[in-house]
C-alpha cells in the first residue's frame, strides 16, 4: 500500500493535534496520579507512566534537535 506524502498543512494540523493529545493525556495523568496518591498514599501505575513518558519525550526532542 502507497501512502502520498503530507502536505505543509495537513503536517501542520497533525502536529497540533498531536500535541493537543500529549496534553490531554499529561494532565489526565497528573490529575490520577495526585488523587492515586492522595487517597491510597501510594504512587500509582498512573505516575510511572506520566513519569516514563515524559522522559521518552524529553529525550526525543534532544535526539531530533541534534540530528536536524
């Protein structure tokens, strides 16, 4: 299967929206993992995860930023 490549705007919505997702999800996250923690006295699945994610994108980002 062939896919066409993006154009300049479709990239650019897609990045957006990408980033509005990573959001989302970021303080869904945040919002689990203090009320996990709060409640139970105990970090949760939910913070690793929060945690795990964010280190994975912080090292993208320096990975992309020094191969461009």
């Amino acid at each position: 299967m062939f896919f066409r490549k993006m154009t300049e705007k479709e990239h650019a919505s897609n990045e957006k929206a990408a980033n509005l997702t990573f959001t989302f999800y970021l303080i869904a996250l945040i919002i689990h993992a203090v009320y996990s923690f709060i409640v139970n006295s105990i970090l949760g699945p939910s913070f690793y995860i929060l945690i795990t994610g964010l280190v994975i994108f912080y090292i993208s980002e320096v990975w992309y930023r020094k191969r461009n």
